[in-house]
C-alpha cells in the first residue's frame, strides 16, 4: 500500500518462524515470510561468524525476499564497554555482520547494536557513552563503504540504559554525525517510554535521522491485541513522510531461540499459528499505513 513512486519494503522478523538458523530453520523462515506476502526478512544476526551466507542467499533468491539483520549485543561484544578490548571485540563482532549482509546485498543492521541488550541496575557512565559513539562512528564509515545503513533501535529501560527515547537518540546520532547512522524506533518500546505514538516519529524524521521502523504490539504478540495507540502512531508516521522499511515483530513462547527469548523475557505463549499470526500482520500495517494517509491534513 505504498505510495505512488516510493519503494516501502515491509518485512517480517524471522523469530516469528524459527529460533534456529540452521538449514532448516532458514528455510521456514523465508517460507513463511514469503507466503505471508512480505517483502523482506529481518534475520537476527547474533552469531555472523556462524552464518551459512551461501544457503541464505539461495533462500533469497528463490523466495524474492529483500534481507535486512538486527541483534542486540553481549557484555562479550559491548563497543558502549569502558574496557577497550571489549569495545574491540564488539567492533570486530559488528564489523563481521556487517561483511554478511554485504555478501547477502542487504541494505541495513539494526537493533540494540550500541550495547548489551539486557537489564542494567545502573545508568551508563559517560565514559561507556562516549565509548559507544566512537566505534559507532568508525562502524558507520565501514558500513557506508559496503553500502549499508544502521539503525540504534530505542528500547525499553529494563532492555538497555543508554537510548530510551527518540529524543535521547536523535542527540546521540546526531552527535556522531555519520549520514548513514540513523534511529530505529519500535512501536514496542515506544509504548512504555514516549509520551505518545506520533511525536517521536515527527522528532526522529524531522531531525533526518528516521532510519528503520518496527511495529510490535504492547503485549509482543498479535497487533492489534494490545494497549498501543496505533492511529496516532500510524498518521506520524505518514506525516513524516518516512518510506523505508517497516518490520513486523512479536515473540511467543513457542518459538525459542535459546538467547534472545530469554533476553526479551519471553515467558508466554502468545500464539501458535505463526501464518496466521503473519498474515493478519501485514493486512494490519497495510490498513494502518493507508489510514495514516487518510488522517492528514488537507
Ligand atoms: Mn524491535
């Protein structure tokens, strides 16, 4: 449902298929997606040295997906650490994910990849900070030369202690000043922490830093079975004019990846039937992206 002449890519995170990449959890992943009628799969990157480039591609290409990649960091990798090899690790780690998705002619990583993805009993020092930005500035200048953006998804304060806000992030990319660094915003997590669904897209897009999009449901499952406020968000994000790419994200306890669902507390069984579950996804955001459009302004 996009608008004439721009090139609005809707993908699916493959966590709602698979808690495996392995072979055969590749191949459900990009199934499912497809058969859902996405137009991207969103592949969670946690181990690129691990990664089977070569069946991923294969994937690709028989299925007609665009890819993209996100992932949150470790304390092992954490480039927001005061520890310098630490931040090395994280570099390197970073720097890895961003070679994959070259090979794999993506387009952008994105998630928590500023720091550990996790609960912290304490705010970030400004050392860690400061940290942070300048591996993110060398990092984006790699990935500008493999011709890729990255996102800094803002999440929760129990998921990280350094980007809780679109307002806090749009000062810290802009701080950097890489063009190709932007904000991922999440509906998610924008539920818990923003004042409202609209303003943070118009603050994000209109400081130029709106960069990746994800919409999630209050309670991470079905959209639609939660508390968000999906109008107001979904007329910001027409305002905004942004047209990139808008993942569907949720987790339930039926699928687990021996990690990530642990870090994101996954704790219930939101659904079973993950076609559906993606199906009524896509209709939703088409719906919702179509009655953005109507709500504006004339
Ligand atoms: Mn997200």
């Amino acid at each position: 449902m996009s608008t004439p002449g721009s090139h609005r890519l809707i993908g699916c995170h493959a966590s709602v298929w698979t808690g495996q990449f392995d072979a055969q959890g590749l191949e459900a992943a990009f199934r499912g997606t497809a058969e859902a009628g996405f137009d991207l799969i969103e592949l969670p990157m946690f181990a690129p040295r691990d990664w089977d480039v070569a069946r991923t591609a294969a994937l690709a290409a028989e299925y007609d997906l665009a890819i993209s990649a996100s992932l949150g960091l470790t304390d092992e990798v954490n480039i927001s650490s005061e520890d310098e090899d630490t931040v090395r690790r994280g570099e390197e780690h970073l720097t890895a994910v961003l070679r994959v998705l070259h090979e794999l002619g993506s387009s952008h990583l994105c998630g928590v990849i500023y720091g550990p993805m996790q609960k912290h009993m304490r705010p970030a020092t400004e050392l860690e900070v400061r940290n942070g930005q300048a591996a993110l500035g060398r990092l984006a200048a790699t990935a500008e030369g493999l011709g890729l953006r990255m996102g800094l998804e803002i999440v929760n304060r129990y998921e990280t202690n350094i980007l809780n806000t679109a307002a806090q992030a749009v000062d810290y990319v802009t701080e950097i000043g890489a063009p190709n660094l932007g904000v991922h915003l999440d509906t998610y997590h924008m539920n818990i922490e923003e004042e409202g669904m609209r303003k943070p897209v118009l603050a994000a897009a209109r400081a130029g830093k709106l960069g990746y999009v994800h919409v999630g449901e209050s309670n991470r499952g079905p959209l639609g079975t939660g508390t968000t406020q999906w109008a107001d968000f979904w007329t910001g994000l027409t305002e905004s004019g942004y047209d990139g790419i808008v993942t569907f994200e949720s987790f339930s306890s039926r699928v687990v990846h021996p990690s990530f669902s642990n870090s994101l507390a996954i704790w219930r069984n939101m659904w079973d039937d993950n076609q559906t579950l993606a199906t009524d996804a896509l209709a939703f955001i088409r719906q919702g992206l179509a009655a953005g459009t109507s709500a504006l302004p004339t």
